[in-house]
C-alpha cells in the first residue's frame, strides 16, 4: 500500500504505518473472503476495524452504506437520523423490517439493533437528530470519514462546510428514480491531494422545488447502487490507499443507461468554500424549516429542551380530538385529522401529512407548545 502524503488530522487518525500485531483466527475467518480480496488483505482488514465513518441519513442509502460498511468489518460506525422507519421505506431501506416500521423505531436505533445482530464486534453510536450547525463538529468531529447519505442539500452543503473546514474525506451520495450519483471530496489540508468540494463544482445548493423521492419515485436497485459505490470508495481510503479513489462525480441512470462522469480532480479557482473558506452554512445563514423527501411532512425544531413524554402524554389525553396517542422512550405521537405529530426527546416534531409550514407551526404550537 502506498503512502500519499500526509499532513496532521488524518495522520493520527488513521495511522499509515504497518500494523504489526497479528491477526486472530476468528477475524481471519469471519473476513476471509474479503482478505482474500488482494486490495484488502489482512493489513486492510486491521485497518478497517480501526477505522471510524460518520453516515448523515440512515434512509435508503444511509442503511445500505451502515449495512455493507459493519459487515466489511469497519470498527466503529456513527448513524445521525430525524426520521422513524414506516412501511413505504421498507422497499428500499434494507436494514428495516416490519417490526421497525409498526413500532415506529428511529431509523439510527433500528439500524444500532440490526447491525448489532449480524456483527456485534461494531461499535455504534445511534443519535436521533437533525444534523445542524450547532451539533455538527461534535457528531462528526471524531470520524475519519463522512459518507453523505441525507435527502436533502441543506445538509449536504453544511458537511461540505465541515469538513473542508477541518480536511476531512466525505463522500457525497444521492439517486432518484433510476438515477445514482456519487463523488469523493478529499478537501484541501487534509492527508491526500484534494479533489474539488460540492461547492466547487456547485457554488450554491438548487434553488426553488427539485425533485424528491415523492415526486420522481425510487429504484431500490439506484440507492443501493449509489451506496455500493460509495462504500467501495471508503474502503479505498479506510485501508490507505487513496490514490485509488474515482476523482470524478459519476452519475449513471440504471434505467436509461445514461452514465456520465465530470472530472473533480483540481479544486475549483474561486472556490468560496475551499478557496476562500467561507462557511456561510456552518454559520446557519439561512436555515429554513426542512421539508421531508417522500414524507409529505415539515419538520420543526425551534425549541432545543428536553420533553417528558409522560407529562405531555397526560396532558395530550385531555384532547378529545387527538386519535393514536401513544409514546416509548424514543418518541411520542399523536394523530389529529390529516396529520401526524411525531415528537422526539430534544423537543423536535416531524408533522406530517402537510408541506405548508404555518400550518405545521401552529399545530406545533398549540399541542406541543411555544
Ligand atoms: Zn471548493
């Protein structure tokens, strides 16, 4: 394996010289087929327990990545999630099963229990929780590296903010309908020669309604194929060998065999990210409330304070008009007319059944409170 060049962060994190304790028998044969695989072998497997992924969105490509990256082996994984397994994400979302989706379990605690049973040896930290400005450098700050799999650009532009900002790997992943697309940004000051950031090649998120999974539908097969890809990449990075990362974003319609690929391998001149390294996002400049993909729900999250569920479930009861109401220790929900409040511990509800938001805030209001 070769060694690039290696500047602080990453250095100590994941550490590029030999390993020289052995390997056990039980790790030789649980990986055997993946160290027979010569671009792994038994220094990569070693590599890969020591390795630590951040994933943003444990959806469709979130639990494909979580899936592939614990049975490959990888130590240490941490799953951030706002959302809660239902049946629709059950076509797709391949680390959930029906159970999840009647109990309503967050997808990172569902996707915590599931890993659990096939590779116990995986540390995992579930966090239920948006990602956002104020939260980001402490769940992301400990991994080597961050694998996008988030439905929105919102998010995607504030991981591209962070780890510029510290020279840390990310990889972007997305698909809709038949279409995948993925890229490797390996940002300025890390410890590899960088590629362009998200923001080099796209200087500003799109603007107006793009198309989401509830307006152009989903292939299984194109969210699992993003993943694949992605995954294959990290694995690169994870056992040292960097130089074998695509430097392009490859976007492939499985559908209509379209495929094209656009060269990241130079940083954009100008770029306001990593050239000038203005993060306007890390900043929150401009949140706006998010709309769900696929959800047909608005999410509201203006009071960061701890809920008891048990007090706001007495005090809920009192509402003849509240159907379903029912509560565990990761979230209580309710059901008024149309729509369904979700609420989580730290005082963030999903209303779903609505995209209109001053609806959304008054039913937040009016149940959950100001
Ligand atoms: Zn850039």
């Amino acid at each position: 394996m070769s060694s690039p060049v290696a500047t602080a962060p990453l250095q100590e994190a994941l550490p590029r010289e030999p390993i020289r304790e052995g390997i056990t028998d039980e790790i030789k044969d649980r990986y055997s087929r993946q160290i027979l695989f010569p671009g792994i072998g038994a220094e990569g497997q070693q590599r890969l327990a020591r390795a630590h992924v951040a994933i943003v969105g444990v959806g469709a490509t979130g639990a494909a990545a979580a899936s592939l990256l614990a049975r490959a082996g990888v130590g240490h994984l941490t799953l951030i999630d706002r959302d809660y397994v239902e049946s629709s994400n059950l076509q797709r979302q391949i680390l959930f099963d029906e159970a999840d989706a009647l109990a309503a379990l967050p997808k990172a605690e569902a996707a915590r229990r599931k890993i659990a049973l096939f590779n116990s040896s995986v540390q995992v930290d579930a966090h239920i929780a948006d990602l956002v400005p104020a939260n980001i450098h402490e769940l992301l700050g400990p991994a080597h590296l961050v694998l996008d799999a988030t439905d929105n650009f919102e998010t995607r532009y504030l991981v591209n903010d962070l780890c510029v900002e510290t020279g840390k790997p990310w990889i972007y992943a997305a698909a809709i309908g038949g279409y995948a697309a993925t890229m490797n940004v390996l940002p300025k000051g890390s410890a590899y020669e960088p590629t362009a950031c998200l923001a080099c090649l796209f200087p500003k998120p799109p603007s107006g309604p793009v198309e989401t999974c509830d307006t152009a539908g989903i292939l299984s097969t194109a969210v699992n194929y993003a993943a694949s890809i992605q995954v294959t990449e990290a694995l690169k990075l994870l056992t040292g060998q960097p130089e074998k990362m695509r430097r392009t974003l490859l976007s492939h319609d499985l559908w209509t065999n379209e495929f094209s690929q656009i060269s990241t391998a130079k940083p954009g001149p100008g770029c306001a990210v990593c050239g000038r390294r203005e993060f306007a996002h890390l900043a929150g400049v401009g949140r706006p409330h998010i709309t769900l993909c696929g959800r047909n729900s608005v999410q509201i999250h203006e009071h960061h304070r701890p809920v008891d569920f048990a007090r706001m479930r007495e005090r809920l009861a009192r509402h003849t008009d509240l159907e379903d109401l029912r509560s565990n220790d990761l979230l209580l929900r309710f059901r008024r007319g149309p729509h369904t409040v979700t609420l989580f511990p730290d005082g963030r509800a999903l209303v779903q059944g609505t995209t209109d938001i001053a609806l959304a805030r008054t039913l937040y209001a009016r149940f959950i409170g100001s």
